[in-house]
C-alpha cells in the first residue's frame, strides 16, 4: 500500500516499487501543484520524490494531507 509515514526523525514513504527513508534535513519543500497527480519533494540534492500516498484525485482530503506534510517540513526544518 502506498503511503507516507512522519515521524519525529524524518519521513518514510513507500510507492508502488520503491521505499525511501528521509530525514526531515532532506526534504526541501512538498509541492501539490503544477498538474502533478500526488505530491512531489524537492530533496536537497536536487532530485524530487513522487509521494503517491498523497494524491489530487482525493480531494479535499488530498489537499490536507498534503498541506500537514509541508507544515511537518517547515516544523522540522526550524
């Protein structure tokens, strides 16, 4: 099942084929714009990583959720 799982040292998300585990440091800013069906992280080494856990075809849901994971970044990032 994909999904996106915070805690207090950083982020687990889990795709299709893929798992990464991030530290909070990693994650630059969540972006939910642009067309992109789920969100998308912009890494601080310049890659970006789909979040297909958070996806615009749920809705308002999606939208806050994705709005909590940019507020557990901008928290982490103090």
């Amino acid at each position: 099942m994909v999904r996106a799982v915070p805690d207090r040292t950083g982020l687990r998300v889990v795709n299709l084929v893929h798992s990464q585990e991030l530290e909070w440091a990693q994650v630059v800013r969540v972006s939910f714009g642009g067309g992109s069906p789920w969100v998308v992280l912009e890494l601080s080494d310049t890659e970006e990583l789909a979040v297909m856990g958070i996806q615009r075809a749920d809705g308002a849901f999606g939208r806050a959720e994705a709005a909590r994971l940019a507020a557990l970044v901008e928290h982490h990032s103090r």
